[in-house]
C-alpha cells in the first residue's frame, strides 16, 4: 500500500472514504428501471431453453442478463439496438401469440440467421447470450451441466522437484511481495 505523502492527502481519503460509505448501500439497493424489452427477452430465452428437469433460460433470469449484456455491448453488441431489432423481427404481436406460432416464429427466424441472412444476423449475438447467460447461471452450470467443486483428486503429498512449475490457476506460490 502506498504511503500518504501528508496528513491533508490522509484527511482527503478519510473524507472521500466516509461518503463512499454513505453512498454505497443506497447504490446497493436502487434497481434500475426495468426496460420494456424485458418480457420479449424472458419469453424468447424461455423458448431457446425451455423446462426440462431443470428450469428453463427465461425462468432462472437469462432475459435481464441478455438486456444487461447487450448494454453493455458483449459479443459484438454495441451500437446497435438488438432488443429493438429483436421485437420488430418477432412482430409486437409476439408475446401473445399461441405458443406454437411464438415458437415457429422463432425457429423461422433461427434457420434465416444460420443459413447467411444479413437481414436476421443479429438473432446470432442475442442467442450467443441466451447460452452464455443460461450457462453460466447457477443452475445452467450446476445443474444441467456436470458440476464438481474441486475437479481431479486431492493429493496432499505430492513430491515436488525444484525443476517443476506451479500451476497458473494456483496462486497460492505467488509472492507479490
């Protein structure tokens, strides 16, 4: 830790550390405003991952996370309004369409982007982020995937020579110093 060069850099800190404690919890809790793509979202992950016997995307909040991740431009996303897009494509009567034309409707809109239409292309990002959120999720990755804790066997005595490397994923021979 760098040393305060004076008590008025010190004195600065404390007071910018005293309302950042003041200012933190209220910040913890303000949601943003939900966003009007929200439901479409929902829906369309729950129709690329439906239930099985695990929840299906749209359940386990993979819809917030596609608006989030399309904020904040993952997989390509930025500049350009993919939830907009995503409800035009669908049309605004989507949402309360029987369940087979919802579901037709985006299996039509699938087989168009994979077969090289430009027009349906940014279907693939969004379906990018339906698979990375829902897999990434706690029980897209604990429950529909195989999940251990600590893959491999513990082995406590392992004989070391003073040749061999430590592995990158274990920091605890990093001396930061």
């Amino acid at each position: 830790m760098p040393k305060m060069k004076s008590t008025m850099e010190r004195r600065e800190f404390l007071a910018g550390m005293a309302l950042l404690m003041a200012v933190a919890p209220m910040a913890a809790h303000a949601k943003p405003a939900p966003s009007p793509y929200q439901p479409l979202l929902r829906e369309v992950a729950q129709l690329v991952i439906p239930r099985s016997a695990t929840p299906g995307a749209g359940e386990v909040g993979v819809g917030a996370f596609v608006l989030l991740a399309l904020d904040h431009g993952l997989e390509g996303t930025r500049g350009f309004d993919h939830a907009a897009w995503l409800k035009t494509a669908l049309g605004t009567g989507f949402l309360t369409q029987p369940l087979a034309r919802r579901r037709s409707a985006l299996a039509a809109l699938d087989a168009r982007a994979f077969a090289g239409d430009a027009a349906a292309k940014p279907w693939l990002a969004i379906k990018r982020l339906i698979l990375l959120g829902y897999y990434t999720s706690e029980t897209g990755g604990s429950k529909e995937l195989q999940y251990v804790h600590v893959p491999g066997r513990y082995d406590p005595d392992l004989p070391l020579k003073p040749t061999d490397r430590a592995f990158s994923s274990d920091w605890t021979a990093v001396d930061f110093g």
